[in-house]
C-alpha cells in the first residue's frame, strides 16, 4: 500500500495538500492531528470516539466515496455546533486507498 494524497482547508482557510498513509490504520482525524493542521487541544478531545464533535469537517469532494456513517456519528452530528449537510466526524473516516483525492475543511473551533 501506499500513501495517498488528501487535500484539508484549515481553520485559517489554508489548504494543505498532505501524504497520508494507508498502511497506518489512521483516520482522518489523527491526520490532522499528525500534521498540526489546528491548535493542540482543539481537535480530537475525545479521543477519537464519536463524542465531541472537535474533529468536524466537510467534505468538499463530490467525487470520492466515504465509509457510510454509523448511528453514534449520526447521533453526535445532530448535537453538534455548525453542521452542514456535508459534515462528517474526522475521527469516523479512515485513511484507506478509496480517499485519493479527498478534499475536506475543518468546521470551526468552538
């Protein structure tokens, strides 16, 4: 496997067109995280467990396919802060070959 490239708009509206690795079992989320793309301590509070929104983005690709959402995703996308119709939780997506070409920016901090 190899890496792929995944293009995430940060907060300041920076795009940075990143390798991420497919072989790692990383999720978008810790991606972000790896490459310091939003301030320690503001993305990813849970942990990586569908419960607090942090690692929001939206998903600006029309053209690549995501793993379908799961009920707690669902569940704390609908408690969440600025949600559009195509947020999804960074934490929830998986690195894998599928994302070549994925664009998504992060929801705001708040």
């Amino acid at each position: 496997m190899a890496d792929i490239k995944i293009t995430i708009i940060d907060r300041e509206g920076v795009s940075h067109e990143v390798d991420a690795p497919t072989d790692m079992a990383m999720n978008l989320m810790e991606l972000v995280r790896a490459y310091e793309l939003a301030p320690e301590g503001t993305i990813g509070i849970c942990g990586g467990m569908a419960m607090c929104a942090s690692c929001q983005v939206y998903v600006l690709s029309d053209d690549v396919e995501l793993q379908p959402m799961e009920a707690e995703e669902e569940a704390m996308l609908w408690e969440a802060f600025n949600v559009k119709e195509n947020s999804r939780l960074g934490c929830q997506i998986n690195i894998v070959e599928e994302l070549e070409g994925l664009i998504v920016e992060l929801a705001p901090e708040v």
